[in-house]
C-alpha cells in the first residue's frame, strides 16, 4: 500500500447513545497520482574533430530529438508513447490529443503531436520489418482490408494476423501487390482468408476460405429467396455447419479419429454433389460457381492442425470495436445494406442480418416478419391498386388515398 487511512467512528449517535466499537473493516482503492509535467534541461555538447573537421554532439538516452535552437523544444519518450496510444489506438484527433496532454501540464499544439508521432513512426520502422518477418513466418496467418483514408482520399487498412503477432499497413489499394508487401510472393503458410481473388494469386500458400462468410452469404440467399430457390443455399448451410460442429468435436477430443476421417470423407461427398447441381436460380448459380471456385479451400481446418475456419482473428484487428465506423472511414453502402466490416464474423454460427431485397419500382419493401410480431398484432389492410379507380382508407386523409 502506497498511503493508509484511518476511518474512526463518531463518538455518539445521533440519538444520544454512545458507539461502541465492534471490528474493523477495510476497503480498497486506486487513485492516479496529480498529473505534473516533469520539465529537463539537456546540456547537449558540440564539437568537431581535430583531424577531418566533423561536427559532432552528444544524446542523452531521454531525449527524442536531435534539433537545437528554435526546435530544441519537444516530447519526452513516455509523453510521445502516451499521444500516439491516444491517437492511434484509441482513435483520438491531434486536436483532442494535444487537449489530454494539457491535463498533464504538457502544452502542445495539434501539429506538434502529428510531427512526434511521425518521428516515434521513423523510429519504429526496424521494429515494424521485425513484425514483418514474424508474419512471414507464422505457419497461419489471416488477412483481411476494411476502408481507411489518408488526407480525405480513399483508401485500404490491411492486418494480417500470425501467431502471436498481427501487423497493419495502410494502401493507396487492396490488390495482390498491397498483401504482397508484408506476406512476401513466396510466403507458404496457410491463408485463412475471405473470397478475394487477389489472395489466391499466392500460389506456395495453403488456403483457408473463411466459413462465417460463407454462412452470411448463404443466409442472405435463404432471406431473399421464394419458394424453391433456397434449396440449394439451405444444403450448402447444413455442410458448412456440419463441418464446424465436426471441427469443434475434434479440438475437443470426444472423436476417435477413424470416425473423423470417415465423417470428413462424408462431408466433402456431400460437397461434390451439392456442386453438381443444375440450378436455374441465378443467385444459385453464382453462389454455386463460387464454391466450386474454393471447393478445395473449404475444409482445409479439417486437415490442417491449428488453422481456423473462419478469419475472425484478424476481422478482430482491421476493424476495433472502440472505434466508431466513421474513424474507419467506411463509406456507405448501397442501397442501405450494412458495410461488410460492421458483421461480426468471429461467431459462423450467428443467425444472418435480415436484409430488404432491392427492389426496381422504387418502392421499400418490408423486412420478413415471421415469429417477430405480436400476438395481438393486427396486420394493416391492403388496398388493391387498380387502374382509374381511388378508394378512400379509413383514419386518412382523401389526399393520400393509394390510387
């Protein structure tokens, strides 16, 4: 304990009677010491050589810069740390960063903190190629790209997860030679990735083709279809989950693994014949001619100790949960529907969003209802729309009749 206190009693109630002492109790609590900015003074010593006339001068281990004069003022290392955690980490702006700041006596404007970031990011960068290798050289590694933007222009925050290490880069784009900059052409690792054609480009590597995006996308299919046309998304659905459930047995040592092989055998002959389907649905054609594209990416968790179904582990890192989407730069999507980044990916057993199908005559068609409405709910009635002919509602208006 760094301080004790003592909290007596009273010497008398407030009736009059006198208090009598019965045990002590104790109770605990953190405080944050009052925030003072710690002001040094550095003599820094200058000279020059004797023989070739070069300058030289000293550096003392606190100090974060070499500049003089009018720039010999700047940010101790524990000061620098703290603002680029501010504004990076937890989303800050310059402005509200140089804000925090002053409420430990530091006083410093909002370029002053973009400029000691950059130079904690210049200091940094033997570190981050370290980070690098370490991705390289992880046997799993999970990808992903979420929107950004640099100087209000468009573009792409990548981070690839390895074992125990995850490393972020910011792109003019998400192409093949964006991923190729930290995985490296030849990397031979496995990819748990999303459907992106670009990652496939990396011919020595093993894929993973992530499982939850599978399960939304068939979801999205069984929400939109009528009738029939879910079949086929209905038998891709049961594969997926039969073959997570088949995963989950494993890493939990209640399958032998002779039953396991005969179960995988099962599940990928379930897969061919679902492939073979000659659907007249065009939803399903692509839906099919897309897994026909990663059939051999599908199970690879099946077979590949320690590789995850889905790419939960770096969809965790490229979009922060303490980060507003907007922070993000995520742009809008069309026709209402959710950016892809703001599903939860990490759970492939989470029910998919219900989405309002698109719909040409303008119109706003009306989510699905089913088991969501009240007992007591009375649906609205419907009034045809017949040509030359106007019908009044009840409780409207003659203007806004439907005609």
């Amino acid at each position: 304990m760094d301080e004790e206190f003592d909290a007596p009693l009273a010497a008398r109630c407030e009736c009059g009677g006198e208090i009598e002492h019965q045990r002590t109790e104790f109770q605990y609590q953190e405080e944050l010491p009052v925030p003072r900015a710690i002001r040094r003074r550095f003599a820094v010593h200058v000279g020059k050589c004797r023989c070739c006339g070069r300058r030289h001068q000293g550096r003392h281990p606190f100090q974060t810069s070499d500049a003089l004069g009018a720039a010999g003022s700047m940010l101790g290392p524990r000061a620098v740390a703290l603002a680029t955690e501010l504004n990076k980490e937890l989303g800050l702006s310059p402005q509200k960063t140089a804000k925090a700041l002053g409420r430990f006596g530091i006083r410093v404007t909002a370029g002053g903190v973009v400029q000691a970031v950059a130079r904690q990011a210049r200091a940094l960068e033997p570190t981050y190629e370290v980070l690098i290798e370490g991705v390289r050289a992880s046997p799993a590694v999970a990808p992903d790209e979420t929107g950004w933007r640099i100087n209000g222009q468009k573009a792409w925050l990548w981070a690839f997860a390895g074992e125990n290490v995850t490393v972020y880069l910011i792109a003019p784009g998400r192409g093949y030679e964006h991923a190729e900059q930290i995985l490296g052409e030849d990397f031979s690792g496995v990819l748990e990735r999303d459907g992106w054609a670009p990652y496939r480009r990396f011919a020595n590597a093993r894929h993973q083709t992530c499982a939850a995006h599978l399960l939304r996308r068939t979801g999205e299919l069984i929400a939109d279809s009528v009738a029939g046309q879910a079949r086929v998304s209905h038998a891709a659905r049961r594969i997926l989950k039969d073959a997570l459930a088949l995963g989950d047995e494993r890493d939990q040592d209640v399958i032998d693994a002779d039953e396991f092989g005969l179960r995988v055998t099962e599940i990928n002959e379930r897969t061919d014949k679902l492939l073979q389907t000659r659907a007249t649905h065009e939803p399903n054609r692509r839906l099919l001619a897309h897994l026909a594209t990663e059939r051999e990416h599908m199970f690879t968790f099946l077979t590949e100790p320690g590789v995850q179904a889905t790419n939960w582990r770096c969809r965790a890192g490229a979009a922060p949960s303490d980060r507003e989407p907007q922070e993000l730069g995520r742009e809008p999507h069309p026709q209402g529907r959710p950016h892809t980044a703001d599903h939860d990916e990490r759970d492939p057993h989470r029910p998919p969003t219900r989405h309002r199908p698109a719909r040409t005559d303008g119109q706003r068609p009306a989510l699905p209802t089913a088991g969501r409405e009240r007992a007591d709910h009375t649906p609205r009635p419907r009034f045809p729309n017949r040509a030359g002919r106007l019908r009044r509602c009840p409780n409207r208006p003659r203007d806004r009749c439907p005609s």
